[in-house]
C-alpha cells in the first residue's frame, strides 16, 4: 500500500521545495490520501489551481484506483482495493510502527520537576503522562530517550517548606503531610529543617507517587549538587569571560536580550543569592556539553512560560542553538458531579496525585490527562472517570482488546493466515486495516509536532472500528479460509492496539 510518505515525495519531485498539507482521509468520499498542494502552487505560481491538480493526477494516475480533483484543488487519492489488503502482511511484522527517523539522536524529555515542597497534585502532575507518553513515541520513532526530573533542592521554597514544617511565624505551607513532618523533623534551623523535609517529600511522596503513575525516570537530578560542585559559578564564569555578564542595582545580570529575550535577566542577586535561572543555566550546559543531548525538551507548566527566554538565550550563548525545546502544560481543573474541586497547596486544600490514582487508578488518570492539548486547558471529570460503561473511552478500548482475547479463545486450533488477503472485500474490513496502517503515521507526527492528544485518539478511533468489524463480519464461521484471513486482521489490530496502549502506559488486559 502506498505509504504517506512515498506520496509525499513523489509530490515534492513534481513540485520541488514546496511546503503542503498531506493528510489521510476519515471519510471514504475524500479517498485515502488528501492534499492541498494545487492551492498551495497556485498561489505561489499564479497558476490555475485545477490545472496544477490535474498535472498532478497525470503523473499518477497508474499509481491510484482513482485520483479526484475537487472544490478549489484538493486533490484526493483513492488506493486500490489490493493494496489495503496487501498492507496487512505489513502490520503483522513484529517491526510494524518501528521508525528509524531518529537515527539514534539523543534526545532528553524533563517533566513534572514539581519542588519538592509537598506531594504531587492533579495540577503539578499533568506533565507526567504527557512527558512520559511523548519519550516512548520518541523512543519508537528511533531516538534514544532520556526522561529526567530536576528537583529543585534549594532555594527560598525549601527555607518556607523548613519555616511551615517548624510553624514559625513565617509558615506557609499547610496541609496533613506538614503536621506529619512537624512531628518527625527535630532541626530548629528553617533552612536544615526544610532541606530535611524536602528529602522525605522526594523520597517518599514523589517517587512513590511516579511510581504508581507507572513513570520511570532515567535520571533524577539534584539542583543542590550544581552548588556543591560549583557548576553555577563556572558556568557563570562562562559567560562572564564572553562579556555577557554585568552588574546593576548590587546585582549580576546576564545578557539574554542579545539572544532574542524582551530583557536581561539576574543571575545573582544583591544579597549574592542565585536566581533560579543560575541554576537552570548549569544544569542544561550539563545537558548538552557532559550528557551531549542533540536535543532536550523541558515540559514546564504554563505558570513559568516567562522564565524560558532566559534559559534559550543561555543556552544558544553557551553555543547550543536551537537545540533547546519547551512545552508548556495549562492548568488543571478536575470536577465531580458538575462542581469544581479548589486545589492549592499552600492553602492544605489541593487534590493529590495520590488521591485521584486511589480513586480512578493508573490507566484513567493517565489516559484523561492525555486526551487534551498542552495548550489547552485540561477538565478531568472525575465521574465520567468512575463510569464503568463504554461513556469512558478506557473502558471502550480495553474491552476491544478483551473482545479479542475472547475471539482467539473461541477458535481454539483455528491459526491466522494471510494467504487469501483478497476475501477481505467488506467495507468493514478494509476501513480496519486502513485504520491500522495509520499507526506509522501518528508516532511521525507527534514527533514532529508534540501532540500527544492523537495517541489516545487514535486508541479510540481503532477500537471503533474493531468493534464496527465485530459487529458487521463474522469472524469464525463454516468458511476455514475467511476465518482465518478475518483472524489475521484480529491479530493485527491485537497486535497494534497492544503497541500504542503500551504506548500510553495503559494496561490491555485479558478479561474485565
């Protein structure tokens, strides 16, 4: 079957350098494949936009059942009837899905990288799923990923973590988890007391947290040993000995606006404290000059969209540009039945990570907290979450992968062959297999542009049409060889459900 990217190509010979839109087609009236590229070269050329469609369509004609030309000059490819069936050798390959477009670049995913200044809420967590769902698409696209965690060890929010845990008059931070520390921590000084309340935090509240989300970090990467190995103040020799650090108002301020940033920023303070951006220069010259990432992709939460200018200045001073990526993550708002839940943790009042996987489990929170953009804020309804019915699209798609389980049961000593590809003639069948061919596409698209929202939606849109072909083919029936053509397309889309649940972190289990 001809792969979208061959199609491209072919295009891109005709029309060299040009930048279009080719997509596959959801609806069977717009063919397989769709482009733009008529209107694309008619604007640019000045040409007709139909006449550039069917030069096109010319050129491939022998290529395509059919090649239509439509509207202003969309041009939709319908594939041959043999080549979808043909395609299902493909997808039965253990290496189906496998891309090699990363030619084993290193590239480094950090998310969550919540202070540890109390245990992980529905808000500060939404990275995780996010973060550790685009390193597996990473991973099978043929990269090879790192996943880290920065904890910020230092610093002012461990002097007031220290302050709360002690209840002075400076306390801030409140919550059950506070009391518990209050009892066990025994330093009178905030700033030791802090630093020792934010290793319990770390130790036995975060980790276990990520534990349970089913997230495995590479590296977990202290800030306090930046100062212990004095990396911020070489780094910050670095960029003095370049010219681009001075003093202002008692403080130290490096250049960021000769790197595109709307302003300098401090790099240490009037009381000779250093800002967070200190820290965050050093940890990323370690990123690239001792981890030698090719690319490193922070997922930060909306809140500190301001502080990544400075961080993508130092980083293209330090002679790394355009290797720095960000993503920012918006807000969390998580409902029951209709009414929205406050979370804050220094008012003691915030949703925990912990009480939301005590409530849903593993496989829904990480699936609901997939579903939407990182621009976009996230609902989390809680009681669509606790429904145990096709309305929560978990259910829906686990049980497509039971209903499966339970076909190959049934057949007992009936084996899948591919041999007769061309009694797969139902509509049915063929939009199943079109559906699983897509798989390839989707891990190459959300490389190149993070939207992770299309996993769980492609999960969703292969378990519909599993359970369409369910309902509209009899699988097992008098004809041994339709059975076991029709088993082979079960086994496929076993097979590629299977690989992008494992995908999403998300378990497919045999019974419900």
């Amino acid at each position: 079957m001809m792969k979208r990217q061959e199609l491209k190509k072919l295009i891109e010979k005709i029309y060299p350098g040009a930048v279009f839109e080719l997509y596959r087609s959801f609806k069977s009236d717009y063919g397989d494949f769709s482009t733009n590229i008529a209107m694309v070269m008619a604007k640019k050329t000045g040409q007709n936009s139909i006449q550039i469609a069917k030069t096109i369509e010319k050129e491939m004609k022998d290529l395509f059942e059919r090649i239509e030309v439509i509207g202003p000059g969309f041009i939709n490819f319908f594939l041959f009837k043999e080549d979808i069936q043909e395609e299902l050798r493909s997808i039965l390959k253990k290496d189906f899905g496998d891309l090699k477009i990363g030619k084993d670049k290193k590239v480094q995913i950090e998310f969550i990288s919540a202070n540890p200044t109390g245990p992980l809420t529905v808000g500060n967590a939404r990275g995780g799923p996010f973060g550790d769902v685009l390193g597996n698409v990473f991973k099978r696209a043929g990269f090879k990923v790192e996943k880290a965690y920065y904890v910020n060890d230092c610093g002012m929010q461990i002097e007031t973590l220290g302050h709360s845990v002690l209840k002075d008059e400076q306390a801030k931070y409140k919550g059950k988890y506070i009391e518990e520390l209050n009892k066990r921590i025994k330093e009178k000084d905030p700033y030791k007391a802090g630093e020792q309340a934010s290793l319990i935090i770390l130790n036995e509240m975060i980790k276990k947290t990520v534990e349970r989300m089913k997230i495995k970090y590479d590296e977990w990467f202290l800030e306090s040993n930046l100062h212990k190995e004095k990396k911020i103040e070489k780094v910050l020799g670095i960029l003095d000995k370049k010219g681009l650090i001075y003093e202002k108002e008692g403080a130290k301020w490096f250049k960021s606006s000769e790197y595109g940033d709307k302003r300098d920023r401090v790099v240490v303070k009037a009381n000779n404290h250093y800002t967070y951006l200190a820290g965050d220069i050093a940890y990323h010259r370690y990123k690239f000059e001792k981890k030698k990432f090719d690319r490193v992709i922070n997922i930060w939460g909306a809140d500190h969209q301001e502080d990544a200018p400075g961080v993508k200045a130092a980083v293209q001073a330090l002679g790394h540009k355009g290797k720095l990526e960000f993503i920012f993550l918006q807000f969390v708002t998580l409902f029951e039945k209709g009414k929205e839940l406050k979370m804050s943790k220094r008012q003691g009042n915030y949703v925990t990570m912990e009480e939301l996987l005590n409530s849903v489990g593993s496989d829904i929170t990480r699936f609901f907290f997939l579903q939407k953009g990182a621009n976009t804020h996230l609902n989390f309804d809680l009681s669509l979450a606790k429904e145990q019915s096709e309305k929560n699209p978990v259910y829906y798609i686990q049980y497509a992968f039971v209903r499966i389980n339970s076909i190959f049961k049934k057949a007992k000593n009936q084996k899948p062959s591919a041999k007769n590809l061309d009694l797969l003639n139902h509509p049915s069948e063929l939009k199943l297999i079109k559906q699983l061919a897509m798989f390839s596409d989707i891990i190459e698209d959300t490389v190149e542009d993070y939207q992770v929202q299309r996993i769980p939606q492609y999960a969703t849109d292969l378990s519909s049409c599993f359970h369409r072909f369910y309902r509209d083919c009899r699988v097992l029936s008098e004809d041994k060889n339709l059975n076991q053509v029709r088993l082979s397309l079960v086994l496929a889309t076993k097979l590629v459900l299977k690989k992008t649940l494992d995908m999403m972190g998300i378990s497919a289990p045999d019974k419900m």
